[in-house]
C-alpha cells in the first residue's frame, strides 16, 4: 500500500478566512501574513500588527495597515513541492562525529548501518534539528575532546523540484523548506503516544489557526505590557495641594473621567485675580499682626498710592500719544514756516541779527495790540503809527501792511492752530488731580515698588509714573521730542487698581475696626487666599495633571478592549474546530487506520479535543486505562509508527522520511510488514533508514535486488574513537565484485602517485575493500547466491551452479588473502606479534593479482 495521498481540504483555509473577514483590520492582518508565510508571525510583523491596532483604535497616531477583506486562498503552499536530501556533509562540532565524512542521499531509499555507539545518532540530530522535529535535542560538542569545535556546523544539500541548494547550517532549528522532514525514532514513540495518550498535531493549513491565534495572543501580551507602562500606578499630585480647598476633590480623584476643560478653566486666573493674592497676602499678614499702628499708615499710604495710580491710569488712557506726535510735528513745521515768512519781512531792514528776535516780538506786540483795539483795517493812508502817533507816509504804510502779514497772515495762524492742538493733547496730563496724583507717587511709589513683597501691580505702576513724568518734562521745556513715550498699559490695569484698592480699604477697616471683625476677615481671606494659590499650583502643574488624566484615558480604553480579545480567541478556537473535524475527523482518521492495518496494529480510539486555535488527537483503548497499560512494547510501537505515517501523509506533495531503529522490540513477522511499509513509502517519498539491525537492514537491501540504482547502502563505523566515518557500498547485497575491484584499482593507483607517508594509510584501506571482494566473491560467485546473508530462503535452484571441482583451489587462495586484510583494517584486532606490521603496495598487488586469476580459474 502506498503512502496516502490525502491532501489538506481547502476548507480549513476559507474557514479561517471567512472567519478573518468578520474581525477587524489588524486580525485580517494577522490572518493573510500566516496565509502567506504559513509560519509564526515574527516580532518585527507582531510589533507592525500592535501598532495598528492602536492605530485603528483610535489610541495612536498614524494609519493603520492595509487590510482589505481576504479573498478565497488560492495558490500552492511550501508543502505542495518535491523535497528531497541530496547530502551530508563538513560535519563539526557535532557529538563526536569526525569531520569531513559525507552522505550521499539516494532518491528512493538510503540506509545507514551501523552498531551502537558508532556515530549514527549525531546524524538523526541535525536533521531533527534542522526540520524543528518534535523530538529534536540539544546538540553537544565531543565533550571528551579538549578543543571542540566552536559551533555546529554542517553542509547539507537538498533540491526542491529538482532545483539544487545548499544549507551553510550553524546550529539553526527549523530551516524552510527542510521543515517538512519527518522523522520518527525512539523519542518520537513517547510523543506519537505519551503518558496521557494526548498528542497535539497541526497539520499544514490547521496550523494556521496555531499561527493566528499565537500572533492574536503576542498582541494582546504587548498590549498588556503598553498598558501597564502606561497607566499611572499613584496620584503624585495630591500632597500639592491641601485638602480645605475646593480643588482638592478634583485632584483626589484624578483619572480617565477627570473633566480636563474644567481643570484648566480653574487653572486660569485672570489679572484681577492675580492682583488680588498681593492684596489678600498683605492684609493677611496685617490681619494676623498684634500691632496695627504702623500696619494702619502703611494701608493709608498704599490706599493713597493705588488712588493716585488710578487717577493716573485714567489720565493715560485719555492720552493718545499719537495725538501728541501729530501735533509736535504740525506746531514745528509751522514755526518753520512762520520763520520763513519773518526773513521775507525783516531781511530788508538792515536790522541787527542780535536785535532781529526782539523786534518780531515787538511787531507781534502791535499786532496783538491792534487786534485787541478791533483795528483789523489799520494801517491806511491817513492813519497814524500806533507806536510814534505821527502821520504815516506811504512807505511806512507798506511796511505797517507787511509787518501785519506777518503777525496775522497765514504762518502766524497756522502756529496758533498748531499750538491749541498741542495743547489739546496735553491737556489729560497737566490737570490739577493728576499733579496731586504725580506728588503722592513722587513721594510713596518708590518705597511700595522696591520693598521685598511688593504688589505685581507696582512695577507697572512705577513705568506708568516714570513715562509721564518724562512727558511732562517735554512740556515744560515746550521742545517736545518727536518720539513720544508710550503710555499704554495693559487691558484691565484700572479695574485691577480698583480691586486692590477695595482689598486693602476692607482691611484697613477691619484693622482699625473690632477684633472679632478682624478674625472674620482674616478667616475669609484665607480661605480665599488658599483657593487662588491652589488654582496657580494647578496652572503650574497642569500639563502633568494633562499627561496623568491623558495616560489614565489611554489605559482604561485599552484596557476594555483588551476584554474583548477572550471573545475573539473563543471564536477563533470554535473555528479551529470545526476545521479540524473536517480535516481529522474525516482524512486523518481514514489514514490512521489504513497504516494500523497495513502494520496489524491493534485496535485503538481516536478522539480529536481542540484548544487554543489548534488541532489535537488522542488515542485510547478504553476510557479507563491507557495504552502503555494494555499494549505490549512492540503493539505500542507499531501505533506509534502508524500514526506518524498518517502524519506525514497530511505534509502534501513529497518530503523525506527518516527512521532511526524503528524496528526495536518488533518480532519478525512485524519486521516484515514494516520492511514492505518502508518500501512501497520509497515509491512516493524519499526514505532516509538508520538501524544496527542487520535482519532489518539485509531485508530492505533484498527488496531491491534488481533495481539497485534505487538504493545506497553505507556503513557508520567507529575507527580510533573517530565517529560517524561513512564506508559507502560495503555489503553483499549492494556491491558487486567488479564495484569492489573498481575500488581497489583506484587505491593501487593512488599509492603509486601518492608520497611514502601517505602510502601505507592508503593501501591499508584498499585492503578494506579487499576484504569485501573475498566475501561478496564468495557469496556470488563461489556458492552462486544460494544462501545471503540474514534471508530465511535458500535458493536451491543455484545450487547446481556451484563447481566443487574448483572450490577448493579458489578457497586456497582466497582465505589466507582474506584473512591478511583482516588483520590490516582498524576494524579487526590484531596478535601482539604483528600489530607493527603495515601492509606495502607490492604485497597489495601480489595479493590482487593472485585473487583476480583465483576468481577467472573458478569462473571459467
């Protein structure tokens, strides 16, 4: 019976996908990376799925991926393809295999024979490890060597549909595509059926489930983690503020429902708030003095202070600077213009330059006089001089008529509207309440401002001050500067004043008041004093207060969504299930029990109980006792082995099998059925055997008799504490004697062309192969194939081609021979008398010679 071929359903696939398609982006992420890789997600894709998630959740910034509904799954997987081992080889640092051995893997079947202890196992391993097996081992050093190699290190070859590679192994588990190797050996009997006969197995498409649901389980882990680094582990804001606060409720009771609009409403003060923690400090610390004496004068004085500055705030905000610039420039530009006219009058008087001022004010004199007299039409020709009374001529006329163009014309008039404006714009500044303002400033101002508590309201105060006390300057010394002082204050600076004014009237009141008054006051304003220092801690520490109620948010909404992921894991498993009882229950059960058949194992029951997104089976008898209670050692083994075959026929496509002494404990008769088991498996799948059984080993060699191309036979030898050494072709039934001849015409060959120290070594093993040739000569040739080795047939048909006439000849000369090379391989022990004797090439040849014309006389 072959192998079954039952492929995977696609139904476990589109199951997983529909299923897929109904959960969010990020678990169609998951879902289509497994499909796709059909291997565990890697941290790297675990990390890229985390982010999304919190992404799609609206709990980071960024996009989510790309994740649109998964189509129905098409395509070949991994498994679909031809796999075969090609090679073995540069083995180091394994066990204590010695290195450059090599294994040439035939296609069909290729066994390794050799006795305990000879190095077999330390090439099971690295296969088992490279293919991740379940039953795969830590790989040791040679641990008796004193320098082992560094680090494991193997080449192996393999092709995938004929396409040759090469795996530069160092040690890795689980290489693709090598994955697919099966192996089955002494550990894998307890895993195929262990101590509570459960056994969980994941074939190609419901390890997918496997795959999804660790990947859903590595998110849910690194979002537990993201959340506890997270969520605040304790209020650290509470010691900063005191509990007789209306704050103090809020702060206490910071987390995710904290109103953040609310806190920072509070945390904002406004100015006139501000103001009033000078105010409430003062008259606290007033409040709370035995003495009020002093405290009295120093309130009236700051009382009389902000009442000054108040008036002043008032003066400055009826000042416009820009009013007074305007004016500045159009009064010097009139003068100007009113100077040039005057050069135009008096340039042709031939006056004085050091008397000229004092003329023009004589001239505007007249004009002021003339105008006061209501003369507007003076001078004419029969008036007289205002000044001298005699009668005028008519050039003095001419002269009057331009003296009073000067003082009255145009430029006179446009400096006398220039003059008014200025006026104008001063006018908020030189009022008799702002000179009385300027005069307590002047003399109480200085002492508040500089003092070591002074009110915030001060240093604008004292700017205030100075900038009009500059201004005031420029008037007085009627050569105003261009560049006018800036005497905006900032928005509510009155209404400020007015709030501090009435803190401290109100405690100057109370001060001079009553005691219980005093106590009342004082206990308000404290009070009042702790809320507003509460809300500029508040202001202080609120981009904290921010980040905690922020994190607190983050953590409790991951947090229920986090409650959700046992909902998705449950409907997942639900899912797994119902793939597996399409898959299992229908196809491995089918193939289960067609290998128990083929193998006569006993009767067991299959159960298939599900878990965590994967697929499990278990064998029983009864519901009351377990196998290993009921079977005996070699029942137990050939269910085991079924099972494992029933697995691998679930690999798809086509991938080696390995046995390591799977024969232990069977009688003949078992022996038998798995010898035909392993070689109708050899028709689909390359077959890998190991084994020191020489009955199991010469059985599987006589199925392939006549079709030896499909079977590679090799000796696992120890020599000189060196493991693993590899002897190719060295059994009757898979060398012939002209093979062997080949062999040994080759080491003749390369003794004569090698150097003398590397000649005795070389001839030594040609005479291994001598060995060989006297033996396979004499089950071929000599007694013509009538008995083989480990057969229980004779083949009495080949008797009559014996020649007993030449038998004794050929013996004669081929026992000794055969006894010579005996002595000479490493494999035999030697007398004491000639352990020093090493074999020449002359002998070799003699001896080769001799045995081919022993061989001819017999043949002919």
């Amino acid at each position: 019976m072959a192998m079954s071929t039952l492929a995977t359903p696609r139904d476990a696939r589109a199951l997983l996908v529909d299923w897929a398609n109904q959960q969010d982006q990020w678990v169609r992420a998951i879902v289509g990376e497994a499909l796709l890789s059909r291997r565990e997600l890697s941290p790297a894709a675990i990390e890229r799925v985390t982010e999304s998630f919190l992404t799609e959740k609206q709990l980071a910034e960024g996009e989510p991926l790309e994740a649109p509904p998964l189509g129905e799954p098409d395509g070949e997987s991994v498994a679909s393809h031809a796999l075969r081992l090609v090679s073995l080889r540069d083995c180091r640092g394994v066990n204590a295999l010695s290195e450059n051995q090599a294994i040439d893997f035939n296609p069909k079947i290729t066994i390794l024979f050799g006795e305990n202890a000879t190095g077999k196992t330390g090439y099971v391993r690295i296969l088992k490890r490279v293919a991740n097996v379940r039953s795969a081992e830590e790989i040791l050093p040679d641990i008796h060597r004193a320098n082992p190699a560094p680090r494991l290190q193997a080449v192996l070859g393999y092709s995938v549909d004929g396409e040759d590679r090469d795996l530069q192994w160092e040690g890795e588990t689980g290489v693709s595509p090598l994955t697919r190797i099966s192996v089955f050996d002494a550990p894998a009997v307890a895993l195929h059926l262990d101590d509570n006969l459960t056994y969980v197995y994941t074939p190609p498409d419901l390890a997918l489930f496997r795959y999804v649901h660790s990947a859903i389980e590595a998110v849910r882990s690194e979002l537990e983690e993201r959340r506890a680094e997270t969520e605040p582990k304790k209020n650290p804001f509470i010691t900063a503020f005191t509990r007789d606060t209306p704050i103090f409720p809020q702060i206490e009771q910071l987390g995710a429902s904290t109103d953040l609009a609310e806190l920072e409403r509070l945390a904002t003060l406004s100015k006139d708030e501000t103001a009033e923690i000078d105010a409430l400090k003062l008259s606290i610390e007033t409040l709370g003095s035995q003495t009020t004496g002093g405290r009295s004068e120093m309130l009236r004085n700051r009382i009389a202070v902000l009442d000054a500055l108040r008036t002043l705030a008032v003066a400055a905000e009826g000042f416009n600077d820009a009013d007074l610039a305007e004016a500045t420039s159009e009064l010097r530009e009139a003068r100007q213009a009113q100077a040039n006219a005057a050069a135009a009058v008096f340039d042709g008087d031939d006056l004085p330059e050091e008397i000229r001022p004092a003329w023009q004010t004589f001239v505007e004199a007249g004009d002021h006089y003339l105008q006061s007299a209501a003369m507007d039409a003076y001078p004419q020709g029969d008036d007289a001089c205002i000044y001298c009374r005699q009668p005028l001529d008519a050039s003095a006329v001419s002269l009057l008529q331009s003296y009073r163009e000067y003082a009255s014309g145009a430029a006179a008039t446009a400096v006398q509207t220039a003059d008014a404006k200025l006026r104008t714009a001063r006018a908020p500044l030189v009022t008799d309440p702002v000179e009385k303002a300027l005069s307590k400033l002047n003399a109480l101002l200085p002492a508040i401002a500089e003092g070591e508590d002074a009110p915030v309201w001060a240093a604008e105060g004292s700017n205030l001050l100075n900038a009009v006390g500059t201004l005031r300057q420029g008037f007085a010394s009627d050569h105003q500067s261009e560049s006018v002082p800036n005497l905006q204050i900032t928005a509510g600076f009155g209404d400020r004043l007015a709030t501090s004014l009435t803190e401290t009237q109100t405690t100057l009141g109370a001060v001079e008041g009553d005691a219980t008054t005093r106590k009342e006051l004082l206990k308000e304003q404290r009070a009042r004093l702790a809320t507003l220092e509460a809300r500029t801690t508040l202001g202080r520490l609120l981009p904290e207060i921010r980040v905690y109620v922020e994190n607190s948010a983050w953590a409790g909404k991951l947090q229920l969504l986090l409650h959700r992921f046992q909902g998705l894991l449950r409907s997942l498993t639900e899912v797994s299930k119902n793939a597996s009882e399409e898959v299992l229950n229908q196809n491995f059960r089918r193939a289960f029990f067609e290998e128990c058949k083929a193998l006569r194992a006993p009767n067991v029951e299959l159960g298939f109980p599900g878990r965590k997104g994967q697929a499990a089976r278990s064998k029983t008898v009864s519901s009351d006792h377990s196998l290993s209670e009921v079977l005996s050692e070699g029942e137990q083994k050939v269910v085991a082995i079924a099972d494992f075959l029933a697995e691998a026929s679930f690999r798809g496509g086509s991938a080696p099998l390995v046995f390591d002494d799977p024969v232990t404990s069977l009688d003949h008769r078992r022996l038998g059925e798995i010898v035909r088991r392993i070689v109708a498996l050899s028709e689909d799948h390359q077959i890998v055997v190991l084994t020191h059984n020489v009955w199991f080993a010469s059985e599987l060699l006589a199925q392939f008799d006549h079709r030896e191309a499909d079977c590679s036979f090799y000796q696992v030898l120890d020599r000189d504490g060196a493991k693993g050494v590899i002897v190719g072709g060295v059994h009757p039934r898979v060398d012939t004697p002209s093979k062997i001849g080949g062999r040994i015409n080759k080491g003749i060959q390369d003794a004569k062309a090698s150097a003398d120290g590397d000649r005795t070594d070389i001839v030594e093993q040609a005479y291994d192969h001598v060995r060989a040739w006297c033996e396979t000569v004499a089950s071929k040739d000599l007694l013509a194939d009538v008995t083989k080795r480990f057969q229980p047939n004779v083949a009495m048909q080949n008797l009559e081609r014996i020649k007993p006439d030449r038998l004794s000849d050929a013996i004669g000369t081929v026992m000794p021979i055969w006894d010579r090379a005996c002595r000479y391989i490493p494999g035999h022990s030697q007398p004491i008398e000639t352990l020093d004797v090493r074999p020449t090439l002359e002998q070799l040849e003699t001896d080769w010679n001799d045995l081919q014309a022993a061989r001819k006389r017999y043949i002919d």
